[in-house]
C-alpha cells in the first residue's frame, strides 16, 4: 500500500518590527515592506537595506580626515596660487622661443621707424609699452619670479610632512593617499624645487611645484 504524501508544513514569513511613526509603505520590484525615516527599508519577509551614505570619494576621504585630525588644526598654509604656476609654465614656454621674441621685437622696431614723433606720438608710446621685453629681461624676471614661489611653497609642503607625523593622517597626491614612503617622496620633490629654483632652470621649477600642488592630507581611508 502506498504511503500517502507527507503533509507540507508552511513556514510563516517574517514580520518586519514594528514600523517606526513616519514610515511610508514602498514597493521596489516584486517586494513591499516599509521605508523608514532613517532610509533604512525593512522588506516583508524581514530582509534590512541599510540606505548608501551618498557621499562621493572626496567627501569620504574629508569626513575620514575631519574625524582623524580631531582637534589637530588644519593646514594653514595656502602655498602658492595654481594660477601662478600655470603662469610660470607659460613664460618658461615663451623663453624657450627666443626666436619669436626677436621676431616681436623686430617687427614692433619697424612699426616704430614708420611713426613720425609729434604727429604720431600717441601711438608711438602705446608701442613702447607694449614692447615685449627681450630674452635676457624675461628670462631674469622668470628665475626671479620661480625662486619667490618656491618660497612661497615651503611652508606647505613642511606643515603637510608636520601633519602627517600624526596618528591617522596620510599624505595623499590628488586625493589618493600615497604608498611606501610619503614623507621621504614630497620632502625630495621638495628638494627639487628649491634646486631647479637655485639653478635658474624655470621649466623645471615651474614642474616641481605643478607636482609638489598636487600633494595634500588625507585620513586614513
């Protein structure tokens, strides 16, 4: 005689807690359950989805920084502008081109000769002023120029190594904190700013510091 089939035992689903006053009933695909204020979403069979914190990379990494640094103050020192670099980089570039320097000069130098002085003074001394300097007075305010802003960068560059002698605070280069050795990399980065500067070498001054703004604190995340 054959046995009969064994009865099916049906297991009740969970019942989520007790929704909280301001929870509202949602329906993400084929599940229900209920979105509470917290954002957190109790499904009816019980299953939790904790929400997402919405914060992008760079604000995690400012929040992990914030809670890192305590009450250790933050940096202080600005450094130098982004703007004066790219500046410095474009008159390096200018200088590498005396050939067009000359040109400049020697075309502003005919337009000259061709002016009359009284009758056309207006326009001669709108030409003198705009007179590009030549390659020897350009390259001297440039060297000059690169030895005040790598000055100017020290000072952040030794408050960021200060900083980073500290318990959960990382050196970080565009936001990304730096492997191995990060002290010993920016203070020879440093280094080399302040040497191409002592050279007079401007295209690689303008560089280092192009390298050593991208250096910053990060926590330890």
């Amino acid at each position: 005689m054959a046995q009969a089939p064994a009865p099916t035992t049906s297991i009740p689903l969970t019942l989520p807690p007790e929704v909280e006053e301001g929870g509202e009933r949602v329906t993400i695909g084929a599940r229900q359950g209920w979105k509470l204020p917290t954002g957190v979403i109790v499904f009816d069979d019980g299953e939790k989805v904790m929400p997402t914190s919405g914060l992008s990379d760079q604000q995690k990494r400012d929040e992990a920084l914030r809670m890192a640094l305590g009450e250790v103050r933050p940096p202080q020192q600005p450094g130098v502008p982004d703007e004066a670099v790219r500046e410095l980089r474009l008159g390096a570039a200018q200088l590498a081109d005396s050939g067009a320097i000359n040109d400049k000069r020697k075309a502003a130098a005919r337009e000259l000769a061709r002016l009359r002085p009284g009758k056309d003074q207006a326009a001669i001394e709108a030409l003198q002023e705009a007179l590009p300097p030549t390659a020897e007075a350009l390259g001297a305010g440039l060297r000059q120029r690169a030895r005040a802003l790598v000055d100017l960068e020290v000072p952040r560059i030794e408050e960021l190594k200060e900083l980073a002698t500290r318990p959960g605070v990382l050196l970080s280069r565009d936001g990304i904190a730096v492997q191995g050795n990060a002290l010993a990399i920016l203070h020879n980065h440093l280094v080399e700013a302040v040497s191409c500067a002592e050279r007079g070498d401007i295209t690689r001054t303008a560089a280092a510091l192009a390298e050593l703004r991208r250096w910053s604190i990060t926590g330890g995340v």
